[in-house]
C-alpha cells in the first residue's frame, strides 16, 4: 500500500495519502481546509483541477469522463501517482450548472 505525496499548488500545504484512502479524509485528518459537501461525487464542491499526476475515481458520478481526466473529486479521488491539485479550479459542468441558475434567477426576476 503506496504513500503519495499531494501538493496543494499555491497554499504551501503537503500530505501524504495511501493509495487505499481518499484525498478528502486525509485532508480532514491533517486539519486543511478542503471544501466538501455531499462525500459520494456528486455536487463537485470537493472538486480540484489535477496539475500533475493521476487519480482513480471510480465512483466520482458529477464528472463527466473528460472533466475526470482533469479533475479530481478529493472525496472520492485516491491517488495513484504523486499529485499537484489546484483547488480553486472547477469543472466547467459546475461553471455551467452556475450559470443557468443565474440565469433562471435574472429570468425570474424579470417576470416579477
């Protein structure tokens, strides 16, 4: 059972993952900050772009199998190789799923 190191790029912070854990319990276990919300790979707060190195993630079913090649669900994401993620990077069905709603919002307001 390999150790990876995780880098988070631009925060300085480091951890070791094994390969049989997620990136998110390791993250909550050190204590940084990662946000989460649903734990099963679905709402994509959880999500980071991968810089460097590869994942599995089976189960992450928000992504589409090009953003999984990308991005990594750390709820759901165990490493298979050293990695670098970027944590403030989403993928474009969450910039897209944000959009709409906006744009439902600014529709519905123009009915009132």
């Amino acid at each position: 059972m390999p150790d990876h190191t995780v880098e988070f790029v631009g925060t300085g912070e480091t951890i070791t993952v094994a390969d049989t854990e997620t990136v998110l319990a390791r993250c909550i276990e050190e204590g940084i900050a990662q946000e989460y919300s649903c734990r099963v790979g679905m709402c994509l707060a959880c999500s980071a772009e991968i810089v460097d190195g590869e994942v599995t993630q089976p189960a992450a079913r928000g992504l589409t199998d090009a953003e999984a090649a990308r991005y990594a669900l750390t709820c759901m994401a165990r490493p298979t190789t050293d990695l670098k993620l970027d944590r403030g990077e989403y993928p474009p069905s969450i910039e897209d799923a944000a959009a709409a709603d906006a744009d439902a919002s600014d529709a519905a307001a123009a009915d009132d």
